[in-house]
C-alpha cells in the first residue's frame, strides 16, 4: 500500500539572522529572527510511504541525493513516522529551481516542504504551529518558510515553544529581494558547523547583547515600512553573523582559524553596493551563510538595479533571482492512496 502527497515552499531570507543554538539536537536558536520569504525561487517534494519499501530512498532533482543530505531526510522522516505511528518507508523527490550550498537557504524551503508532504501523505492535520516546530527540526530556518509574507520566529526555551508566526502578510510592504549568486564552488562549512562554533567566537555574547535591539528596530522598520531603516539594521546584522563566523574557531577543522563565507565577488558587490547609496541609490544588501548577495530595494528601483549588476559583473558568471514577499509552505497534491 502507498500513501502519497506533494507539497511546495519558498526559502526565507532572515533579515534578523538565527546564528547559534540553546540546543543543538532540537534546533533550538540562541536568539529570535525575523525573515521575508522569497517568492522568486521554489521546492517542490513529493513522499510517497510505501510499505513494500526496505529503506528510505531521496532523489534531488532526479538524481539520488548525498549520503548526508539522505540521512537528513531519513532522520525527518522518522520524526513524521513518530507522530502519525507508521513504520513504512518512503520515496522523497524534490525539485529545485535554484542552487543549493550557496546562502539561499535552501534547507528552509526543503524541510517546510518534506514537514507539509510528509505528515499530509500520512494523513496527520497537524496545525500551522505544529508544522513550523516539526520544519524547525529539519532545518531551524525552515520554520519560517511555513509561512509567507514577513515572520518571526520566537527562540523559546523548548521544543514545543520554539516556532515561527507571521508578523505582516505578503502585501504588507512590497519589496524585492534581488539574489546574486555567484557560480563556483559550494560553501566550505556548513550552516550546522557554523551553528555550533558560534558560542566559541568572543564576539558572541556581544551579538546576543545587541539582539533583542535589533529585533525591535526590524520589527518597527516594517511596521512603518521605514525602508532606509529597515536597510542600514538589515546590513549591520549580517555584518555581525559574518564577525561571529570570521571569529569562531572550528575544533573540527584545527587549521582553519575562522569561517569566511565570503567570495571576492561577494566583497565586490558589497562595496558596489555602499557606493551606490553614497550616490543616493535606495538599496541595501543582506548575506547568509554562504557566498550569495542578498539586495533589497522597492519596485521603482527594480530595473535600475538591474542594469547596475550586469554593468558590474558583465559576463563575469554570475545569477539573479527577484523575489517578492512570497506565500508560505502549500499542499500541491492532497494525500492519495494505492
Ligand atoms: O536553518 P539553518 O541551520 O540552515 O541556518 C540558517 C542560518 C542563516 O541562514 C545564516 C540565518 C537564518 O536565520 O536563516
């Protein structure tokens, strides 16, 4: 017997960023964050539980997935299996539209989509809350792409109090994320390494001190769709993730003495970008953990934004994604039965 569903997501960019954990095997973060999920790029996931299976098997854009990242979805797997009390195996298919292992957070629209397939294939209903704490387990930031628009994502202090709620929906404030990802190798440490050697980095108790600021200043930006001040805290708070991980020795990896997720391209842009505004341009820029740029502007910048990174990068290789404030996770195909 099969029992099947397929579900959708979009990735999130954090604009406060979740950097650390309170407690590595829940995901639970040291610090709240606040993102905009990102309609220009999606995951499509389909599980079909079978119970004539041995194992679990994953394909990523049609070919079998890593062993690591199998293991991911095994591991998240179980926990819906848990929930709904089933033992059978699974098929997971996922599609993506754009390049993962490069700071699009491609873990967030990955894991909000497996949590929605999963647990509608097994015919569990579990509520928006519920869904976001399981996404969470999967990929911390993945509890954010349960919904769309503007969310936040309160730290908590346990499991069933760590999750994500929307804070404005996506006609709220239309901006653009424009994402400039830049072709070449992926990240060198991932975001769990990262995660983990935060609290070893002596800048970190001084980022935590800053954050429930921060989270303010984001919070009232958007309220009032106060763009410049949305834009300079938005900058100054991937500044500081990326202090944190430039100052955050790895005991995994002894000769490396901190993690710089930055490419020369990424410095580049950045630069563009400071110089632009000296000149009066309305556009900010934001980064995760991994080489890509991340630039907010309004719509009425749009083009001119545009034109500004072709001149920059020319032929140079290099890809846009444009994104609006998107929807959150959503069933594509509702559970069917063989
Ligand atoms: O969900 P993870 O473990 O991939 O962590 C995401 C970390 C950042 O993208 C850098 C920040 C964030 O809040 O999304």
């Amino acid at each position: 017997m099969t029992q099947s569903a397929t579900a959708a997501a979009h990735p999130n960019l954090a604009l406060v960023k979740y950097w650390g954990y309170s407690e590595p095997s829940l995901n639970l973060p040291a610090n709240s964050s606040i993102s905009i999920t990102l309609s220009g790029a999606t995951t499509i996931t389909s599980v079909t539980f079978d119970s004539t299976l041995d194992d679990d098997l994953f394909t990523l854009n049609d070919s079998p997935g890593t062993a690591v990242a199998s293991r991911r979805v095994s591991a998240h797997l179980d926990r819906a299996r848990q929930l709904a009390g089933s033992v059978d195996r699974a098929h997971v298919s996922s599609t993506t539209d754009f390049p993962t292992a490069v700071g699009m957070a491609s873990s967030a629209a990955a894991f909000a989509a497996l949590s929605l397939a999963a647990t509608r294939a097994l015919r569990l209903d579990l509520s928006p809350r519920e869904l976001s704490i399981l996404a969470r387990k999967g990929s911390g930031s993945a509890c954010r792409s349960v919904f769309g628009g503007y969310v936040e994502w309160s730290k908590g202090s346990h499991d069933s109090n760590s999750f994500a709620r929307p804070l404005y929906p996506p006609q709220h404030w239309d901006l653009r994320v424009v994402t400039v990802a830049f072709g070449g190798r992926p990240k060198p440490v991932s975001s769990e390494e990262g995660h983990r050697a935060a609290v070893r980095s002596p800048l970190y108790t001084a980022r935590l001190r800053e954050l429930d600021g921060t989270l303010d200043i984001v919070r009232e930006a958007l309220h009032r769709r106060d763009f410049a001040g949305l834009g300079i805290a938005v900058e100054r708070e991937a500044l500081s993730l990326h202090a944190i991980a430039m100052t955050s020795p790895l005991v995994e990896y002894p000769w490396v003495s901190g993690i710089i997720y930055m490419e020369p391209e990424t410095i580049r842009l950045i630069r563009a970008v400071q110089d632009w505004r000296a000149q009066g341009a309305p556009v900010y820029f934001t980064l995760d953990a991994g080489p890509a740029v991340h630039l907010l502007c309004e719509p009425a910048y749009l083009h001119t934004l545009l034109e500004e990174i072709r001149a920059l990068f020319g032929l140079q290789s290099h890809q846009v994604w444009i994104s609006s404030p998107g929807r959150g996770a959503w069933e594509v195909e509702g559970p069917l039965s063989t």
